[in-house]
C-alpha cells in the first residue's frame, strides 16, 4: 500500500433491478463509493474499494469471473501503470475491466494498451452528433480500429437511427443504455 488509506464513506451495495439493459435472470448491483483515496491524492485506491466489492459480491453468492468492473475515465489522468498494478489481483481473479470512455485522448489510449480491457463504453460525449461530423466520425473510427485490433469490444450508448447507423458502419456491434 501506497500512503494513507481511507474511505470517507462505508461501501455498500445496492441491488438494482430496473435496469432495461439488463437480460432476464442477470443482477445489478451499483456501489457508492464516496471518494476513495490513496494518500489522500486524486488517485482510485482499488484496494480499498475492492475490500468492500469483494465482501458484497461473496454474501451475493456471485462468481469474481461473472463481474466487470467499468472504470471512469476520470481515473485515467498520468501514468496508468500503477493503476494497472493495482488492479492485477481483481484481474487474477477473473474480473472483466470495462473503461467508461467520455473522450478519445491520449490518457485514454495509454490506459488501453497498458489496462487491457475487454470492453470500451464510449460516452454520449463522443457518439452525440457523429452523423454529421466528419471529424468526430474519422476520430471515432481510427479509435475503435484501434480496439478492434487489440480485441476490445466497443460499446456505446443507444443513439437516434443516424447516429447508431454510422457507428455500426464503423464497426461498433453493441449498444446500450
């Protein structure tokens, strides 16, 4: 462990059941974390967060390997290396990683290649308008070629008709809320 370690509010799980994405059978759980803080930086400590996810997750009686944890892209500021140390048990464990992208800069770039995710959730932030931009559709793109040829999945939000027609063109297979 890096500095000191705290958690200024308890974790805790709740079920959620309302989620329209979700298939018949599946469960949802969303945690609160409040701000979770290594040395009482900006950074995520995934070891005091995961102590709470993994307590939850046991008294569910759900498997590690059933689990993806989406990961914030605000979590992705400097050297994503430490983080991708930090989160190597939750991976031997059989955790997905999910990175919640709201922009395609370089911090997410690195964060892929060296996080290795399964999936990219791509924000309304970078799908809204695609149709009718032609910078915002080569960049879109070139990113999910990117996550293509690293075998990431990409996922983005349920758009209008037009914006969910170019996104498929560019390869995008799986929407959601």
């Amino acid at each position: 462990p890096r500095g000191e370690q705290r958690a200024d509010r308890a974790l805790g799980p709740e079920f959620v059941d309302d989620d329209p994405v979700l298939p018949p059978g599946a469960r949802l759980f969303e945690f609160q974390v409040g701000e979770v803080r290594d040395g009482g930086g900006d950074n995520l400590n995934p070891e005091i967060l995961w102590e709470g996810v993994r307590a939850a997750l046991t008294a569910a009686q759900i498997p590690l390997d059933r689990v993806t944890l989406a990961l914030d892209d605000q979590y992705l500021t400097g050297d994503p290396g430490p983080l991708a140390a930090d989160l190597a048990e939750l991976r031997l464990d059989g955790v997905g990683l999910c990175l919640d992208l709201t922009d395609l800069g370089r911090a997410c770039l690195e964060a892929l290649i060296l996080l290795r995710p399964e999936r990219v959730r791509l924000d309304g932030a970078i799908t809204e308008g695609i149709a009718n931009s032609r910078i915002r559709r080569a960049t879109t793109g070139r990113f999910v070629r990117i996550c293509q040829a690293l075998g990431v999945e990409v996922i983005a939000r349920r758009e209008p008709p037009e914006e969910r027609r170019v996104l498929l063109e560019l390869g995008v297979r799986r929407f959601d809320a």
